[in-house]
C-alpha cells in the first residue's frame, strides 16, 4: 500500500493527476493522446521525417524572456536567489528582502512587459532574416506564458495579464513566419528545490525560504526525495503534470515547433507526448507531418537534435539546431552581446552541416531592446537580404567546406562557442545544381578552395562561372588541378563573410 508521506505536499490538482493516470494506466495502459500514425515507442518514432519547411527556413529567433528578467540580473535567477553563495542571492537581500519574507512569486507580480510591442518586434525579425519564432512557454521557474487552466501562475493571471504566448504566435503569423515554443518544465521540479530551503548562517538561519510554505506548492512544486536530484525527476506525479501541462500547450496553439530544455523528457511519458504531437499536427494538416519536436539528444531521426551554444563537428545525415543566446539568457545589465559577425559566421557554418540557428535576442524586462542589439540586428539583416540565396533552401553539398590551419578545433557537443573563425575556412551550401562558397571572414589575400581543383574527386562537371554575391564586380578565378583561386576582388563587400555563387557546365 502506498504510504502516506508519499503525498506529503502535494496539490489537490497533483493529486488529481496522479489518480487520473493510474486509472488510466489501468484502463488502457497508456496516457491520453490522439490516436493516429505515431505511437508512444522508438520504432514508431523512426517513422518521423523532417518537414521541407524547417529545412529550408534555417535561421529562427527566440523569446528566451519572462519575470526572471526583471532584477536584470542574468538567467536562473528564480533559483540563484535562494542559493546563499550566489551573487542574486545577495543581490536579492539588498533590492527586495529576504527570501523567507519575499520570494520568486513576488518577483512575477513586477513583470509587466509594458514596453512590449510584438508586431513591431515580429516586423524586425523577418528584416534580420528569421523564417521561424520561437516563443518562451515556461521556463524552469514554472510560470507559464499561456493562457493556461493548470495553475493560477500563468501571464493571464499574473505580470503582463496578457497570454503571452497566444499573442506571439500572431504577430509571427503576420509576418508569416513559423511558430514554436519552448519548454523547460521538465527540470523545473528538482531545479526549484533551493526554494524549499534556508540559511545556513546568519540572524535567518533556519528560517524556512518561502517554497517550503504548502501555499506555493503550484509554483515551487513539493519538496522532493533525497535521491531525486537529476536534471529531470524521477517521481511519476510530477512526470505526469508535465505531460498534462505541455500536453494543454500543445492543444491551445498548435505550434509548428516545440523545444524542450533536455534531452527526451521521462522515458515513455516523453514517447507518449512525442507521439501525440505529431499526431494532432497529422489530423490537422489532411495526414500530412508539418511538426518539429527538437530536444538535446541524438535521435536517428525521430526528432530534430538540438545542441546548446555549440555546433557538431561533422556534415549530419539529419536535421539538427543550434540554440543559443546574443548575450545572456534573460536580461543582464552590462552584458556583452554577440557582434553581427559572429551569428553571421555562426548561421553559415551551421548551415553548411545540415543544421538550423536558433538565436535568442534578450529583450528587456519591459519588453523591448537596447539599442545595441538593434544595431546587430540590423547588420545581420543586411547581410541576409543579400547572402541568403545561398542559405535559404539550401541542403549539405557533399563534404560542409574546409578548415583553415588556424582555426581552433571545433568540439562537438555543447557549450564550446569560441571557433575563431577567419577567411581560409570555407563552408559550402547547394540547391538547384548551384554550389555556394562563404568564406567565414573577409578575405586580404586570395581564395583557395582546395574542393574545387580540377582534379578534386567532388566535381563531377567543370565549373563555368563565378560571381560574389550582392555584388556586381567580376570576379577572377582560375583552376589548378589542385585547387580553385579566386583572385581577391578589387572591391569587398561592406560585410564581413562573402559569398560566392558557382555554377557548373552541364
């Protein structure tokens, strides 16, 4: 029999759902989903494929914002403040007060976004030459940005009184582009047990942090068992509120893709909400998949693998995305951003490897951005508009392009964005029989492009032409059987990262 402790500060709305899945674990053997091609196990899943959309679209940026940003004091800061070591810690003690006195929940109350303007936002993106967006859902903080029935923390409720999420997935239909959101929840549970917590030191030791008070238990969860520490929980009830949270996402908006902050969430459960998302986006599209589930972990294809600030190291067979920031996740004061020449550097190199860019733009906690990332933004646009011939709808060309002596050696995986890329480095892209060649820095010398000799083992007719992209300066090159040089044009480009369109004889 289960013992009693086991529901020890839980929600009648935990409970609930801890009953309903039993019940429905007994009844059928399975959560709810629709029924449809996919089914809750990896050799269903492997029936997946990749739709056009998201592979031609390769550059989409993110929303990565909500009421952590509000003490301008970086990303976590919902946790960090209840970590005495940690600097928001003592940030926090000084601007509010004592966590035991005021916590994270009432940080959300201050979030009122009253600067945001999202059609004028939407209008820039697709200027800086994003084709999809991606909108925070919830964050490890546990409060949602829909207009959700799990919980009273939501931006319907609470902050901006606004469904957040409903209204960005508009303004980025004006501007027709694709919609996502992303999902943290799943490590919300362990993540937010420094709330249930106290001082260590001090006149407050021992004073309980406001988490451990039952009447918060819908924001900062229950308190977990010792052995529970993982990035992603081990206890069913909450695996199940996840599922039912995400799930009613899913249901209310239907994006075109979901994000999750992990690798595939809770074993079946995770199956089980795969599978339902593509489901429904098969009943709603006459039986045809146009869904992107993304997570951080190797699929064979049965979703699109996405890697954290960092890059693979190789072309992949399947579809993949980079997710990173401008700067800090949420809004720091004084932080540094990325130049345009490195998203730019960034997108190509990607690209090149049959990946996509994913680029969260850090807005301010009352919704818009600094000057600064205006002007990256701009200059990213400017490149696009003329550079993405040989971007969008683009595939892999048979090897992604050649490494300069002097690049550092790129580790595959996440967390490693320091590529120091320059001129010698060469990506390549293709479509319509036409290759595409950037040099990853503005050339001061001439181009050698080894892949591109006469006698190279991956041309297949000769090449007949050779012209720089958004330029009308002609360019001159010639072949060695050892390699292609272009001779560095008279005139650059006032970008940096120059693209060369090659065209073969048939």
């Amino acid at each position: 029999m289960m013992k009693t402790k086991f529901f020890k500060g839980f929600s009648m709305t935990n409970l609930l759902i801890l009953i309903f899945s039993i019940t429905l674990s007994a009844q059928k053997g399975k959560l709810p989903i629709t029924e449809g091609a996919f089914r809750p196990s990896d050799e269903s899943l492997t029936q997946y494929q990749c739709p056009d959309w998201f592979r031609d679209a390769k550059f989409g940026i993110w929303a990565h914002w909500g009421p952590q940003a509000v003490p301008r004091q970086g990303d976590w800061y919902a946790r960090r403040l209840y970590q005495e070591k940690d600097p928001a810690y003592k940030y926090h003690l000084e601007h509010y007060g004592h966590p035991s006195e005021f916590g994270y929940k009432d940080i959300i109350p201050l979030w009122k976004a009253e600067r945001w303007d999202p059609d004028k936002l939407m209008e820039l993106y697709k200027k800086a030459g994003a084709k999809y967006f991606v909108s925070m859902g919830s964050h490890h903080d546990n409060f949602f940005l829909w207009d959700s029935k799990i919980h009273r923390w939501n931006a319907i409720n609470i902050g901006p009184i606004k469904d957040v999420v409903g209204i960005w997935q508009e303004a980025a239909r004006k501007q027709g582009l694709k919609f996502g959101v992303s999902e943290h929840l799943g490590a919300s549970y362990t993540w937010f047990q420094a709330a249930h917590g106290s001082d260590t030191q001090g006149p407050k030791k021992g004073v309980p942090y406001d988490g451990a008070d039952p009447k918060y238990s819908d924001l900062y969860h229950a308190q977990t068992t010792p052995d529970d520490k993982g990035w992603l929980t081990n206890n069913l009830i909450f695996q199940v509120e996840w599922f039912s949270s995400i799930k009613e996402l899913i249901d209310n908006y239907h994006p075109d893709l979901l994000y999750s902050d992990s690798w595939m969430p809770f074993e079946d459960v995770g199956r089980s909400l795969i599978a339902h998302y593509y489901n429904q986006d098969m009943a709603r599209n006459n039986g045809n998949l146009n869904a992107v589930y993304t997570c951080k972990q190797s699929s064979g294809g049965k979703w699109v693998q996405d890697v954290e600030r960092g890059v693979l190291d190789s072309l992949s067979p399947y579809p993949w995305q980079t997710d990173t920031s401008i700067g800090d996740w949420y809004y720091r004061t004084g932080q540094k951003y990325k130049t345009s020449t490195e998203v730019i550097q960034m997108l190509v190199d990607i690209v090149s490897k049959n990946g996509n860019l994913l680029l969260n733009v850090v807005q301010t906690p009352e919704g818009d951005l600094e000057p600064d990332m205006l002007r990256i933004l701009d200059e990213v646009g400017v490149w696009t508009a003329v550079n993405g011939e040989g971007i969008y709808g683009t595939r892999p060309w048979k090897i992604f392009g050649e490494k300069s002596a002097e690049a550092k050696a790129v580790k595959p995986g996440r967390f490693n964005e320091n590529y120091q890329f320059n001129a010698k480095d060469i990506r390549f892209t293709t479509k319509d029989g036409v290759l595409y060649a950037f040099c990853l820095g503005t050339p001061t010398e001439d181009i050698l492009i080894n892949s591109l000799g006469k006698n190279s083992k991956y041309l297949e007719n000769p090449v007949a032409s050779v012209k720089m992209l958004g330029s009308d300066v002609k360019v001159k090159w010639s072949q060695t059987d050892a390699a292609m040089i272009i001779k560095k044009p008279a005139k650059l480009p006032s970008w940096p990262v120059p693209g060369f369109k090659i065209e073969f004889k048939r």
